[in-house]
C-alpha cells in the first residue's frame, strides 16, 4: 500500500529542539500536524512514525520524541503530499522549512491550538484537492 499521511501530534510541554544538524526549533504546546508520503510501504512507514524506538532519521523524528500521535489521517495510491501542504499552509502556522528538504514547499509541520481544528483543517485540506481520505490510527497497529 502506498500513498500520503499527516500524523496529527499532541504535544504537551513547550519544548526548544535540535531538529537534525541545523534547525533549533521552539515548539509550542498544542498540536502539530506534520505531511509526509511513502510511496513503497505506507504501512510501514506510519508504524515505524508510530514506534517509540527508532534512529532519528527525519525531522518528523526528534519532534516524536516528545509528541504522541494521536490521529493518522492518509490516503492510498496518490502522492498528494506537496498539495496538502500548500493547502496547510494558506492560514495555519508552520514551522518553516521543517520536513521538506526535498521539495519547494515552506513547510511540512503545521501548528494548531488543539486537536480538532488541525483535524478539520486536514480534512478541508483533502476536500479542497478532491482526494478520498481514510481516518484512522488504528489502522497502523
């Protein structure tokens, strides 16, 4: 299975963070919504997001060492990564150049004061582009 994801993270502590060897970044309390795509193993990919024990490889990773995901919401087959993001990022904030040293975009983590509304704005998000989604952190366990 392949295809597109945002991990919905609930993070509870202001938190300052070495992200890789360059970024240090002031995250904030709240919820993060970060975009990301696996176009061998999607599957894979989330569990692996999901996992408590791992290198740290992506930026995704040092910012999981401290958030949890509590909400996985992807699509199959379509690599849309890059259009959720632009959409994302139109009126939410964003941790600028956070996850996306392989594209153009500004962003690939986007900050919300709570769960719901970053959930909604990923869902608005999928509707705008027109592409069928699934909800479901239960489906990577």
């Amino acid at each position: 299975m392949k295809g597109c994801y945002c991990l919905v993270i609930a993070v509870e502590n202001n938190r300052r963070l070495k992200v890789g060897k360059k970024l240090k970044i002031d995250f904030k309390k709240g919820t993060y919504v970060y975009v990301g795509s696996a176009m061998n193993n999607l599957e894979s990919r989330v569990k692996r997001h999901i996992s408590k024990s791992k290198k740290l490889h992506w930026h995704i990773d040092y910012l999981l060492k401290y958030g949890e995901i509590v909400e996985v919401i992807y699509n199959l087959d379509k690599k849309v990564e890059c259009e959720l993001a632009l959409k994302l990022s139109e009126k939410n904030e964003f941790i600028q150049d956070f996850g996306c040293s392989d594209c153009d975009c500004e962003s690939h983590l986007f900050f919300f004061k709570n769960r719901n509304d970053a959930i909604e704005e990923v869902i608005n998000a999928y509707d705008s582009i027109a592409c069928p989604f699934r909800i479901g952190i239960s489906d990577f366990s």
